[in-house]
C-alpha cells in the first residue's frame, strides 16, 4: 500500500534553537498518528511544518494526491497547495476562533469551504451544512446564529463540521480539545473518533493529553527538544515506553 504521506527528514531552525530536526514517517490511509511532548519539544513545529503553515528548512512533506500520485508539497506552487488545503487536507485549531469566520452564521462557515471548492447552488449548500451541523451535535435551529453564540465546546465542533464538509483524506489537529472542561472534551473526543472511523481518515493530533492519543492514535511518535525519541504503535509505547523521557511522561499522568 502506498503511504498517504511520507515524511523526510524534516527539519526547521529557529536561529541557534532546533524547532524540529531530521523527522521521518509514513502515514498510510486510515490511519491516525499521536505526537506528545512537553511545550517547547517540537510537536506543534513539526505539525504546522506538515500542514505547509510553517517553511521548514529541510526536508520534504510528500502526499499521495489523487491526480498525479505522490508530490512534495513544499515544492507544489501557492494556488495548488491552498487548493489541497481546501479538499484533501484540514486543520483544527486548538482555538476554535482560529479555524472560523467569527462575523457569520454558522451555516455560512461550513457552506463557505463548499464554495471554495466550487459548489454554487444555494439549496444544496445550506441542506449539506445543516446535515454537517446535525453529524457534529448542533441543533438545526442554530444553522443561522454566529459563531460567538456558541459555547467553546460547540465552536470546537462547528470548526471541525467546516474542516470535514468537503471530504478530506489527511487531517491536522492541534490540541483539538485543549482549553475545555473535561466533560466537554469527553463529548468532543468520541465525536471525533466516530467520525475518524465513519470517514476513513487519516489524521495527525499534536497532544499534551495522552488518554487523548490512547483513544484517537493507531501510532504515537514522541518529541523532546525537536527530536522524535521514540515512536510505536500507541499502546505498545504508553504501556511499555521504552526512552527515559517517555517513561517520565507515562509516570508524570499516572501520579496525578
């Protein structure tokens, strides 16, 4: 099976400082990637590195696009990688407010990356945002109020209704529900993970929460000072991690 994403040697500097440094993996289709580590490790370098937000210095982000097959993303012109951040690819911010139009309806967020991407019927547009309101738990009588309405829990979901309408395959998520109360982010991580399932997504989830990782990831890669430390399937690695920094991490959850 091809990979959907091949990762090279990817690095980036920040001046004398390494943000993230010779990172190699291979994302297949379906599958979700964990990366952890402490602020400062590397993890949300690397993410926005992939997701072509940052410029790395080094190093090559290839993606199995479904016209011309495997192409390195930073090499591709501005017009085309914005065109596949509109279809293929998504992001999730960890502020929902980054990831939305705070100045229109609710609708109109979901219905305007439909239109990005070419859907013009009116009818049609507002059915599927409704129809993506009702899959994300947002009452159909909401369709029209504005973002700043919602609680931060609903705004967390209006963004990711926006992000999945038009079918990616690769998803980026930054601490998806950082910044909520624990029962909120309960609700958020089990809609995310029947919609992962649903989809057939890949996705890529930069987290400080590991029982955030131990129920979306398939593998967990791990950071510390821009390196990747260890890296394995997500249970293998949290139940037997084997870098001492890893271990510390397991530790540091298990005493709280």
């Amino acid at each position: 099976m091809t990979p959907l994403l091949q990762v090279r040697d990817l690095t980036k500097r920040y001046g004398a400082r390494l943000g993230c440094g010779d990172v190699s993996f291979d994302l297949y289709p379906g599958e979700v990637m964990g990366i952890v580590g402490e602020s400062g490790s590397g993890k949300s370098t690397l993410l926005n590195c992939l997701a072509g937000h940052l410029a790395p210095d080094e190093g090559q982000v290839i993606f199995d696009t479904r016209g011309d097959g495997p192409v390195d993303t930073l090499t591709m012109s501005e017009p085309a990688r914005r065109m596949l951040g509109r279809t293929d690819w998504a992001f999730v911010h960890q502020n929902a407010r980054d990831g939305l139009r705070m100045g229109v309806s609710a609708g109109a967020n979901v219905g305007e990356r439909l239109m990005a991407v070419g859907a013009r019927h009116y009818g049609d547009i507002r059915a599927q945002a409704v129809d993506w309101l009702g899959r994300v738990e947002i009452a159909e009588d909401r369709v029209d109020d504005r973002p700043r309405a919602f609680s931060g829990g609903m705004q967390q979901r209006l963004q990711i209704a926006r992000n999945l309408v038009t079918g990616p395959r690769l998803v980026f998520m930054d601490e998806p529900t950082g910044g909520l109360d624990v029962s909120v982010q309960a609700r958020l991580l089990d809609l995310l993970r029947g919609l992962v399932r649903e989809m057939g997504l890949s996705a890529i989830i930069v987290t400080h929460d590991l029982a955030v990782v131990r129920l979306l990831a398939d593998r967990l890669m791990v950071m510390k000072s821009g390196a990747v430390v260890e890296t394995g399937l997500t249970d293998q690695v949290l139940d037997d991690p084997q870098h001492g920094y890893t271990q510390l991490l397991v530790s540091s959850v298990l005493q709280v």
